[in-house]
C-alpha cells in the first residue's frame, strides 16, 4: 500500500470541539476550540492553543484561570455560534446557564455535560499566530446522568467531534474494542525481541 504526502498538517483525529470560558472585564465570555489536548495525567494538565488576537487570550492572562465546556450533539448550533462571533460583539454568555465552581472566575456552562475548571500554569508562545495554554483541572463537574462507575461515560456525553479539513463536525461512534484488553489477542511470542 502506498502512502501519499499530505502536507504539514496538524491532522490528529478525531478533534473534540469544547467551549473555553474566561473573565473579560468582568464578564463572562466563551470561545469554541478543537486546538485541545491533554498533556498529563498527574496533576492533571490540558492545553488549549488560541491565536493571539483572541479576546480570550487577555481574559486566561488577566486572571489565570479559565474552563473547558465540552458540549454535546445537542448544543451543535450553539457551539458553533460561539466559535463564529466575538464576544466584543456579542453575550455569548447569554446563551448559556452558568456557575462558577472553586476558583470563582473561570465561568463555566451548566447545560454542557463535562466542565473543568483550570488555574493557568504556563504559557507558550512558539513564535507564530497562537499561544499555548497549560491549565492545571483544579476540579470536573458533571450531572450524574452522564457519569458511570464514577467517571465520564462517553455514550451518554455524546461529544462533538471536529474535522478542519473538511469543517465539518461529528459525534462519537460505537465502541469497538477495550484498551489493554484488545491487545492480549495479539500472539506476542512472534514479536517477542531475543534476549
């Protein structure tokens, strides 16, 4: 099978969509990413990558703090509206039922099935249009319907799922298979290295 060169592209699939609440002046604002990644388990640190000319940007800055909403198929036209307007603009909060949880100014979105709150860590500028944000989860909130033996149930969060190439969205499929089970049907004595 032959593979054909893309190009240098950020193509890491799927892309979850979620909704980043900061402070601006003293109000409540959301931006829609899919620039989100987590980057340790323990203390638990995600990233978030926004260009610099982003209102957002001044509010995660000015407070060091912000939350990750992660909406579900159910809040797609909302979602989208977020990402398409400026909170200069526009009360994208209005949109929204909100609550503040711990740190009180990283607004978060009561109709989104997963939040997380975040206190700022670090920020890296690699010298082109973005920032990178490193967040410490100070806390997760969620409804108890979309949690199952104590954790996030996917099924029931029913995620967006964003693909930049074709700027389309999509939700979560069925589960096909369980990590570090899936693997133990591999016959390992035909890979096994020589010692």
């Amino acid at each position: 099978m032959k593979k054909l060169p893309l190009g240098a592209f950020p193509f890491i699939y799927p892309m979850p969509t979620v909704i980043v609440g900061t402070i601006i002046n003293k109000e409540p604002n959301f931006i829609t990413i899919s620039y989100v990644g987590v980057v340790q388990h323990t203390p638990a640190i995600i990233s978030i990558s926004l260009i610099k000319s982003h209102l957002t940007n001044k509010g995660i800055h000015a407070n060091k703090t912000f939350s990750i909403n992660i909406p579900n198929t159910r809040m797609l036209k909302k979602t989208d509206f977020v990402g398409m307007n400026s909170g200069d603009c526009v009360d994208k909060a209005g949109l929204f039922t909100l609550f503040n949880g711990e740190l009180k100014n990283a607004p978060m979105i009561l109709e989104a099935p997963l939040n997380l709150e975040c206190k700022l860590v670090n920020v890296f500028d690699l010298n082109g249009d973005s920032e990178i944000f490193f967040g410490e989860v100070v806390q997760t909130y969620s409804s108890a319907r979309y949690v199952r033996r104590g954790y996030p149930y996917m099924k029931k969060l029913d995620p967006i799922l964003f693909s930049i190439n074709s700027n389309s969205y999509y939700n979560v499929g069925r589960r096909i298979g369980r990590a570090w089970k899936e693997g133990l049907k591999v016959n390992i004595s035909k890979y096994r290295k020589n010692k």
